[in-house]
C-alpha cells in the first residue's frame, strides 16, 4: 500500500508524497476580467508555499474548471497592463523556478496578477489572504490524491 498524502485542514503545514512538511499559504485570486465574466468570482485557495507557478497555474484552472489547453502569464506591477509590469510567460524557465514564497515580496507595493487565454482574456488577481489557516479546535483531513491498492 502506497503512502496517501494528506492536507490538514486547519493546519498551516502539508505533508507531501515524501512525508515531508511544507508551510501552507491561503491566496485570494479574484477574477477582474474576461470575454465570458458575467458574475463577480473569488475564491481561497490554501497551497504549499514550495509551489512553483506552474504548479499555482494548475491549482488554478482546478479550481476554476478550465482545462490546461492555452497559453498563460503571471504579471507584477501596479495594474496588468503597465509597461513596467514584470511578466512571467508558460514557457519562461521562470514559471518552474519562481515559487509562491518567493514571488509576494518581489510584488510588495505592487499586485500579483494571472492571465489565461489571450483571446478570452481571463484576468485574475492573486494576492495573500488574512484569513488565518490555523484552526485550533478542528483537525479535517483531505486526501490529495490518491494511489490505487492493489
């Protein structure tokens, strides 16, 4: 039987498939704009700090029900479309590198931003939480995935 990673809920840390800890930040990406936004739309999305931006971007487009199937960006800078904005492209070694830990103080004074789909154009905003992840008198466990047992 394979080790089954699990989130607690309520906990600040993960335990990932190597049975290792990692801290957990809550983020708030809040949809801004898009060919198809006729509803306002945020969510918390609690995800391991150590997550590169590849990894946030698939975390994302679980989150809002779209498939990996266009191109995508993050973007720093005071609004998206800044000229002085720093973009980070999905085919930029940067995406695989930049973690969420180490991408929030390069935004200090600035805003995170996600772009998916040029033609439609969905534009969402990224920034930390001050919803506090430790809840001290519940423990929930949720199964990450799963392995099969044979």
């Amino acid at each position: 039987m394979n080790k089954i990673p699990v989130r607690l809920i309520g906990s600040p840390f993960n335990i990932d498939n190597k049975g290792s800890l990692s801290k957990i930040e809550t983020l708030k990406v809040k949809l801004l704009d898009g060919m198809h936004a006729y509803n306002e739309w945020e969510c918390a999305l609690e995800i391991p700090i150590d997550y590169n931006l590849d990894e946030l971007h698939q975390a994302i487009l679980s989150v809002v029900g779209f498939a990996d199937d266009h191109m995508y960006e993050f973007c720093i800078g005071s609004s998206y479309y800044s000229r002085s904005a720093q973009r980070i492209v999905y085919n930029d070694d940067k995406v695989t590198q930049e973690t969420v830990d180490s991408i929030f103080p390069q935004a200090k004074g600035k805003k995170l931003y996600y772009m998916f789909d040029y033609g439609d154009s969905w534009l969402f905003q990224i920034s930390k939480s001050r919803k506090n992840a430790l809840v001290k008198s519940l423990i929930y466990f949720i199964l990450e995935w799963c392995s099969k047992v044979v």
